[in-house]
C-alpha cells in the first residue's frame, strides 16, 4: 500500500520487510523507516486532519499509529482475530477504520 501526506510532500509505503518507509517524493530519497511491527506491514494511511499522523496495518493482527516526525510508535491497537488487510481513518480524522 502507498498513501500519500496531504502536506503534499512524502509519501508513505507498506513493506513486506516490516517497515514502513516514509519519502520526499520530489527527490525520491527515503527521509525515516518505522519499524516496530513483526509481520508484513499490509497499509499504510496519513491522517487527514494532521500530516505528522499515520496508520498502519498488519499481518500480526495489529494496527500501529505513528509519529511521523519523530518516528515513534504512539499505539498499538491489537486484539483483532485475523490479519488486518487494510486501515484508514475517518474524514474528520477522529477515528481509525
């Protein structure tokens, strides 16, 4: 999966390495790699409502939300009985679908 900043700026993109990697896309260059997740990362979503935010989801049956800016994993939602294919969030980016 591959979702773009609405800052307009990076794009972000699920890796079957567990990471997902943030990037500049005008220079192409890879700006930060989030790691933390132990399977294959399946989504990836910015937040609509602010650019440091963004959502990931998992083989491992978890979803993570991260700081972009700083790397770091803000929470884990797990708990799910099955791998999570796909996350989003809702328009006014309160929650996470």
């Amino acid at each position: 999966s591959v979702a773009w900043n609405p800052n307009g700026k990076q794009i972000a993109s699920a890796s079957w390495d567990k990471s997902i990697r943030i990037w500049d896309w005008q220079s192409g260059e890879c700006e930060s790699v989030l790691c933390g997740h132990k399977t294959e990362v399946k989504s990836v979503a910015f937040s609509p409502t602010d650019p440091n935010l963004i959502v990931s989801s998992s083989e491992e049956c978890a979803i993570k939300v991260w700081n972009v800016s700083t790397g770091e994993c803000l929470s884990s939602l797990v708990g799910h009985e099955a791998r999570v294919i796909f996350v989003t969030w809702s328009p006014n980016g309160k929650q996470i679908a």
